[in-house]
C-alpha cells in the first residue's frame, strides 16, 4: 500500500460523513454513545467543521482508494494540533494506516510541537495504537455512560527525537 493524505475540499464533505458513518458504526452499536459518536453526525456538522478557519480535514488514500480521513484542529498560538477525528474504513482497518498518516500528518504540521487526541479507554486496540505512536495518558477521563469512558491523550514533540 502506498499511504498518502490530500486535503479535502468542500466537495469531499459527503464522502467524508459517508466513511464516518461507515467507520464508526460498530463503536455506535456497541457503545449506545448516540450524543458523542461521530457515526451519528449529520451531514451539516462535517459542513460546519470544514468551514472553521482553524480546521484542515485529509481524505487518507491507497493510489486512487479511498481509506478514511483525519481532521486536524489547529492552534498555531499554542504551537498544538488535535485530531479530531481520524477514521479508516472497516474493511481496512488493522493494516497500519494509521500508523502511517500519523507520522505523514505530524510532519505535514511541524511547527506543532503538542499533539492531542481522544479515545475509548475500553478499545484497548485503539489505546494501544496511540500510545505505541508516543501519545502518553493526561490523566483526563469523561465517563460517558456505563460502557463506555473517553481517555485523552497528548505528545510532546519536543520529547522526540527527530
């Protein structure tokens, strides 16, 4: 697989809430969280989002596939970026995607030099992912419901080196 990100434009918006729904259907089922999941986002809030001068969304592509995406929040004041959210499509899932647009993506914003992103502390597989990729715990924990607790997390770049 050849892995790269292209930055989406407005009329990318649809496939973009199609995968999202898509890619997080099954954490939907499993979870009930109907408030927080981005599976359940209509079509207007990807709208919204695309239009904040501070938000860049990237459609992740194989050659001329296309896998997910990843939305970058950023605060160039705060020399820091967000992901908020990253996806890939469930068939492919599990190949080290992800992986690899996160190393794209941190090189794509160097001046940033804290990361930050969210999980659920209950999808080890997720926790594991983003910790093996130096994200360290902050501590922060917002119990969703029964089920289910978001985790937040943060890297350093300074600590790195690159």
């Amino acid at each position: 697989m050849k892995i790269s990100i292209r930055k989406a434009t407005l009329q990318d918006c649809e496939t973009i809430h199609h995968m999202q729904r898509k890619a997080f259907a099954s954490l939907l089922e499993k979870y009930k969280d109907y408030d927080t999941n981005p599976g359940k986002e209509e079509i207007d809030q990807i709208y919204r989002r695309f239009n904040q001068s501070f938000t860049d969304y990237y459609l992740i592509e194989d050659e001329d596939k296309v896998l997910g995406a990843i939305r970058i929040i950023r605060k160039e004041n705060e020399n820091m970026c967000r992901v908020s959210p990253i996806f890939i499509l469930p068939k492919y899932q599990g190949l080290g995607i992800a992986q690899k647009v996160f190393n794209i993506i941190e090189n794509t914003y160097p001046w940033a030099r804290k990361w930050e992103l969210d999980t659920i502390l209950q999808e080890q597989g997720h926790c594991y992912l983003y910790e093996k990729l130096g994200y360290k715990k902050t501590g922060r924990e917002n119990k969703i419901n029964e089920k289910m607790t978001i985790v937040y997390y943060e890297k350093m770049m300074d600590d790195l080196d690159k």
